[in-house]
C-alpha cells in the first residue's frame, strides 16, 4: 500500500486561532450603498476581500472582535447594514448585499488608508444567523441585481432560514433535499450546539430552530463543503460581550439575543474558534494554503474549545 501524503503538523493551525500579525482598523463610511463597517489591516499591501453579512438586527459593529481577528490574517472586511424591517423577507437585503458587491470595484478604494489595496479578484462571503441564510441566498443567484463580481468561497456561520418551518424566509431556499444546493464554490458551515435549544425548557422557541439551522445548510451542499459543530456554545457567543449596550440601534438584535441560549464557557475562546475556522478556509481558498485547514479537519482538538467535524449524508 503507497504511503499516504504527509500532510503539515496540527501545531501550525493553533496560528489562525490567535490574532494575527497584521494591526485591524475599523472604518465606518456612509458613501457606499448601505453604511459600511469595514476592518482593514493598516498596512501598505493588497489584501482578499470578505463580504459579510450580519445577523437580523445585529449591528456590524457587534462582531468588532471576530472581524478584526480576521482582519488580523490579512484580509479587509466589509460589512454592510442591512435594515429590512421584515425578518422573514430577504429579498431586499440580498439585492443590497448585491449592490454593495457591486460598489466594491468603484468605491471600496476611496475608502481604506492609504496603500491599502483590495484584491478583488479574491472575494469571499459570509454571513451570520440571518445574514449566513442571506449569504446562501446570494450566492445561490436569488438577486435581482446583475453581479458584477465572483465569490471564491461561501462560509455560513450558524445560518438560520426562519423561525420555525411555517414561518421560512423568503426566498425559500432550503428544499428538505440532501445535496440540493448548485454551488460551484467551496462553502463552509459552522453551527453550535446551543443555538437550537430554547432559554426556556418549556417554550419550543429558539434563536436557530432544528430543520432551518446549520445541519440543514449544511445537508444541502453539495461536494466541497465542510462542516463543525461548536457543541458547548450558542447561537450568539461569537458576537462582542457588550454588543448589547455598546451598538447603537440593536434594540431589537439585544431583544432577540436574551432568547439565545448561552454557553457557559470562555466567550473569546468561543470567537477564536469561529475566527480562526474562517481565516483557515479564507487562506485555503484565497491564498491557496490548505495547511491550517487540513490540520483542523485531522485534528479537530487545536482549536481553543471543543469542536466536532460534521459528516456528509450519502446523497
């Protein structure tokens, strides 16, 4: 039997769990399609691009700590606010997140410090809770504005396409179908083990429902998909602590997050976790290094808490 390909030692992966070498700046600017969050490294270079997309009624700047660790490794992060007051109508925050897409290549420069150059033809999406269904739904072609640009990767963080399944968003696009999902772009799904259980025992109401969650996201794809499981955290512990009091206009986000139920361990770690996993896909499929993430995959224990490796369904 022929020797199977040394792949590169798991130490290597524990990098992309702790901030990287690069200082985050944030930037917040109106001349664009929607208001933009942006964290840049504010070093002269060019740099990926990750589009992201917020949860429902989470402001960007709740998620300052995950997306200046990603922007630590190397890449500018842009994250539109998205202010569709029906949670279950997608629609119009896809056909944004569209437009801000299309904006990047005119107006993405003017923004960012000086000789600090977005490489566009390395453009990543991703998106949490709701705006990890707005993500898929986006790349899944459901605007009705003409992209003007390709994602190279797709990662859904914990994504939630309802409330329950008589109340789905719309555009419906999960189908109950395994492997139902035409994707010819690598697509990674983070989920946690909390997110479908309910703060209150005895109310059958949670933050990311069973049928409508990360496992079904994930059932869906295709080939080129990979999937972890966070088992001891909840929907909402990637966020900043304080993001309930420290982001103006979350009213209605601070509402919804008190519904999510929490885990009990160590939140940074927790944003780590996610963090890392998407520096890991973005450097695999943005740069062309595939060492961290084939070490996560082997070795899931690196990462700095508990993480599981989903398995694929036969189609």
């Amino acid at each position: 039997m022929a020797a199977l390909e040394a792949r590169p030692a798991p130490a290597a992966a524990t990098d992309v769990f702790k901030r990287g070498n690069y200082t985050a700046k944030p930037i917040t600017t109106c001349n664009a399609p929607k208001t933009l969050f942006i964290v840049t490294p504010d070093t002269e270079g060019t740099y990926p691009v990750l589009l992201f997309l917020h949860g429902y009624n989470i402001c960007p700047c709740c998620y300052t700590n995950l997306l200046e660790h990603i922007s630590s490794h190397g890449d500018i992060v842009v994250a539109p606010r998205l202010l569709s007051l029906c949670s279950l109508y997608g629609r119009p925050d896809i056909n944004s997140a569209a437009e801000v897409a299309n904006w990047l290549s005119s107006g993405l420069q003017s923004v960012l410090p000086e000789n600090v150059v977005p490489d566009l033809s390395r453009l990543a999406l991703a998106g949490h809770s709701r705006g990890g269904y707005l993500a898929f739904a986006l790349a899944l072609g459901n605007a009705n504005v003409s992209m003007n640009l390709k994602f190279l990767t797709l990662i859904g963080i914990d994504p939630v396409a309802g409330a329950n399944k008589c109340m789905k968003m719309c555009p419906k696009i999960l189908t109950g179908v395994p492997h139902s999902f035409i994707l010819d772009i690598p697509v990674m799904v983070i989920g946690t083990g909390l997110g479908g259980e309910s703060v209150i025992g005895c109310i059958p109401c949670s933050c990311a429902p069973d049928g409508l969650n990360y496992a079904e996201f994930f059932n869906e794809c295709k080939d080129n998909c990979l999937g972890f499981v966070i088992p001891d955290y909840g929907h909402m512990d990637m966020l900043d602590d304080d993001y309930c009091t420290n982001c103006i206009g979350t009213s209605i986000g601070a509402i919804m997050g008190s519904m999510c139920k929490s885990g009990k361990g160590d939140k940074t770690s927790m944003m780590e976790c996610v963090g890392g996993l998407v520096v890991a896909m973005l450097m695999a499929h943005l740069e062309g290094e595939t060492g961290d993430l084939d070490a996560i995959v082997d070795e899931p224990g690196i990462a700095p808490v508990k993480l599981e490796v989903m398995e694929d369904s036969e189609p």
